[in-house]
C-alpha cells in the first residue's frame, strides 16, 4: 500500500513516500480505507523525535493519527460495522481491560498507545484499530471535516464539558483562537454549552475567524492585555474558566483573570511548560487548575453525535495530496494558518 513513513528522525525531508505492506485485519479490529488525515503537533514531534517521542528504528514508523475513511474490512467478533461505512477513527488506542479502561477512564490507561506515534498511524491507505476506536459519521459530514475533529475537541470536550463543567450562564476565556483546537474550543463552549466566549489572537484577520466561529469577544493580545480586558468585559468580575492549549506564554495574565473559584484547564504547552504557580493567590482564592490529555472512548462517542448533528464543525485551513506530507508538516512549523491541515487520497 501507499504509505509515507520515516525511518529516522530528523527534518521535514525524512517523510518518505513510498510502498508498505498492508496491514493484517485481526478479531476485534477494524481495517479503515483512509481518506483523509488531519495533522497534529504530536505528528511533528514523533518525526523530529522530541517531547519523549524518541523511538528506535527499524522497522519504519507511518506517521498520522487522526483519520476518516471508508471500512475496508472487520474482524471476527466485530458488531455493527461493516466494509463501505465511513467512519471517523479516535487515535487513542487503549487496552479495554485495566481498571481506568473498565470504569470508563480510558484516557487515564497505563498502556494508551497513540496512533501514529506508538503504533503505524493514518498517512497511508489503510489503518488498522480496535472497533472500539471506530465511529460512523452522517452522509453530509465531508471525510476531510470528520478526520479533523479527534485531537482537535477530544481535549475541549473533556476540559469544557467533562472535567471543568462550564455552564450557559458563565464566560470562558479562550487563548490562542487560531489553532484548531481553539477553533473547537469556541464551539464546544458556544453551540454545544451556550456560553459567553471571550477568545484571544495577534491579528484583526484571526480576530474577525473567531467570531465567525462563535467568538462573543476577541482580545488582540499584541494590543490589548489581557487580564484587564477579561476584566472589564466581565464587569470587573473575572472569567469562570480558561482554556489553554499553549503554555507558559499566557499563563499569568490568563490566571490573573479568573474570578474567585474559577477553573483553569490547560492541554498543552507549545509555548513553554514551566511557570511559577502562586499557591497562595490559588487557595485563598479557591482557584483550580487541571490539566486534561485527550479524552475518552465515551468522550468521542458524545463529540460524533454533535458533528452529525452538524453542531460542531472542523475549522479547515489547507489541504495538500498525501505524499507532499512533508510539505503540510513545513507548512505546519510555519504557524501561519487558521485551522487544521489535511492530506487527502
Ligand atoms: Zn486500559
């Protein structure tokens, strides 16, 4: 099969497209015809081999999580999916049998293997998981729109929804709207809650895509600071909750805006990971901070019902052909875009 693998870490030159065995379709497992994928950091991480990504070669690792195709094939013990359906496939692989698996914690499961990283991943022209990780999507939801939602709202939707119950009546600051999982973020918070959503970005161009995705306020932070603006447009009161999928870089004046008792949830830290947390401005002013790593299978299951329903939709910058991924992964280090990039066969 078409595949684009590395066989060492390195540059955006390492992704080689070439010709790879098709992988074997056992019980329990579903072989997905892959159409489209959407890129993520951890896809630029494993190919640099950073961020505990480091593994040893041979054999050549497929690169690529998040995916959508068609079912190729079953195995024996597989219920209610058949070849011809198009599915969406949730990258978290995980053992179905520990403890966390059993209670529905399966994000929280010793041996959870990510697509792609751990295991061949989705930029080839076929992939193989558990049925457990595959979801069948409506006839109107495009393939490039489903691969692009895994990665991108299974951490919203566990940060907003399930871990930090963010309520209609309350005010979420978003920060960093531009990226995909900011994009999410307003809509999980706007159309599946009914929140009041303040967002963050650098430019008027991001400014005006954020509230064309559901923003109720946009703070330009190359202009504006952000905790007085969050201040002001909360009367003074602070927000209820952040969303940060960025690190360091915010932390303080995106802290220093909650209210007393507010939640502040972080999934990620491309800026920076360490800050210096002032536990004593945390406990007197009954703050919480929690961070969250993707989400569940039950998660996921919730996240599909809302794209059917065509509540929740994928925020697509660009699309480039499966073997120029070296070209969306240059374009990807670039940071200048709005949305996910996709590769499509
Ligand atoms: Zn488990």
């Amino acid at each position: 099969m078409k595949a684009v693998f590395i066989q060492e870490h390195g540059g955006p030159e390492v992704l080689t497209s070439g010709e790879l065995p098709e992988p074997m379709v056992r019980d329990g497992l579903v072989k997905v015809r892959v159409k489209a994928g959407s890129l993520n950091r951890l896809d630029v991480y494993t190919r640099t081999g950073v961020r505990g990504m480091r593994r040893e070669f041979p054999p050549p690792l497929v690169l690529g999580g998040d995916c959508a195709g068609e079912v190729a094939e079953v195995g024996g013990g597989v219920q209610g999916l058949g070849a011809g359906d198009r599915v969406v496939v949730n990258p978290n692989i995980t053992c179905g049998d520990c403890a966390r698996c059993l209670a529905g914690e399966d994000d929280l499961c010793p041996a959870i293997q990510m697509l792609g990283s751990a295991l061949d991943g989705s930029y080839a022209e076929y992939v193989v998981v558990p049925a457990a990780n595959v979801h069948p999507i409506a006839d109107h939801v495009s393939y490039e729109d489903a691969a692009a939602v895994p990665t991108t709202f299974l951490p919203m939707w566990n940060m907003l929804v399930r871990r930090g119950g963010l309520k209609p009546w309350e005010t979420v600051l978003v920060l960093s709207a531009s990226a995909g999982v900011g994009a999410a973020a307003i809509q999980v918070a706007k159309n599946v809650i009914g929140a009041r959503v303040i967002a963050t970005t650098s430019t008027a161009d991001k400014a005006a895509r954020a509230r064309e995705t559901g923003a109720d306020e946009v703070i330009n932070y190359t202009e504006e600071d952000i905790t007085k603006r969050a201040r002001e447009l909360t009367g003074g009161a602070g927000v209820d909750m952040v969303v940060d999928h960025v690190g360091a870089e915010f932390f303080a004046a995106a802290y220093s805006a909650l209210r007393p008792g507010g939640r502040y949830g972080n999934c990620g830290v491309t800026t920076g990971y360490k800050y210096d947390l002032h536990m004593g401005a945390m406990f007197t002013r009954h703050l919480s901070v929690f961070g969250v790593f993707m989400g569940t299978k039950e998660d996921m299951r919730q996240i599909v019902e809302m794209v059917n329903r065509g509540k929740v939709h994928s925020t697509i910058h660009r699309t480039f052909p499966l073997e120029n991924a070296a070209d969306a992964h240059r374009a990807m280090e670039e940071r200048n875009f709005f949305g996910k990039l996709l590769l499509v066969q």
